[in-house]
C-alpha cells in the first residue's frame, strides 16, 4: 500500500471527519449513553445531538474528554479549560460557533442514523436508540470515537439542557 500524500492524507481526514455514517454511528452511541445515565431513562433532546460531532471530531476536546473519567462528568471536563496549568478555555469557548458550522454534518449523520435504523425521531424531539449493543470489529480509532461518545452522552444524560449549555457555554 503506497504512503499517504500531504494533499490525500487531508482529503482522507476530510473524509473520515465528515463522513455521515461515522457521525450516525457517534451520535448513535451518545444517545445510548444519555438513555442508561438519564433517571428517567429519557432519551437524547434533539437540539443536543449537534453539539456531538463538533465536540468530538475537535481533536483538542477530544483529547480532553478522552483524558476525564466517565465517573467525573460533564462540569469536570468543563473545568479543566479553565484550569491554570494548561488553560484551553478558548477551545470550549469556540464550541459553539463549531456546532454552527458543522451543523449541516451533523444533519447528514442524523439522517444516517434514521436510514441505518440506528436512532428514530419521537414527535417531542427525542433521539430513541432502536438498538443498544455495541458494534463489535470496529477499527480502534473508531472505536474510541464511540467509546468518549458514549461518554459524552452519559454526562449529558445527569444533567438538563440548560445545565449542559451553561457548562459547554453553547446557546441551543
């Protein structure tokens, strides 16, 4: 297998970061972890899914949120932006314009999600999982984009809408 160029190693990340099954598969996962961490076993608010594939394909959040244990939470990660040492609170701070953005990925995924049977749309806007096993044979780098989105959506399931945008300072 020839060595990937400048020019086809940034189509191929463009590619793998704006590809509509990768996203449905990541939200998919998201609204799993939402669904068994929400006390009322609610599934994923609309509106909060399109802050899922900005936040984890932005390597910079994703290095944070691979870095915060699940037990931590959402206000954990949130916090260590501000922190002293290594301070990144412009990289959460540019979250929601990146949500804006990458809106149109996002819907891509959504409709992946749809079609693959993966999530479904309640009439109140909630993202139900029609499945909830976890895909097996999955190349490790995917993979860890499932595992922290699962997590992702775990933190999200503790907390309401409004302290989740309070937390990543994004407007819904």
């Amino acid at each position: 297998m020839s060595e990937l160029t400048p020019s086809s190693q940034m189509i191929n990340e463009a590619w793998i970061t704006q590809n509509p099954a990768l996203g449905a598969a990541i939200i998919w996962r998201c609204a799993c972890g939402y669904q068994s961490a929400h006390k009322f076993k609610s599934a994923l608010p609309l509106p909060v899914a399109f802050t899922v594939v900005p936040l984890i394909f932005s390597k910079g959040l994703f290095e944070v949120l691979s870095h915060t244990n699940r037990d931590s939470g959402l206000r954990k990660f949130a916090e260590k932006f501000s922190d002293t040492k290594g301070a990144k609170q412009d990289l959460l701070l540019s979250l929601h314009d990146r949500c804006l953005r990458w809106r149109d990925i996002s819907w891509a995924s959504l409709r992946q999600a749809f079609a693959g049977r993966l999530l479904t749309l309640t009439s109140d806007g909630l993202l139900v999982p029609l499945t909830e096993t976890p895909p097996r044979g999955v190349p490790s780098k995917a993979a860890a984009l499932l595992k922290n989105a699962e997590k992702l959506g775990f933190w999200y399931g503790g907390l309401s809408i409004h302290e989740v945008s309070t937390l990543l300072k994004i407007r819904f």
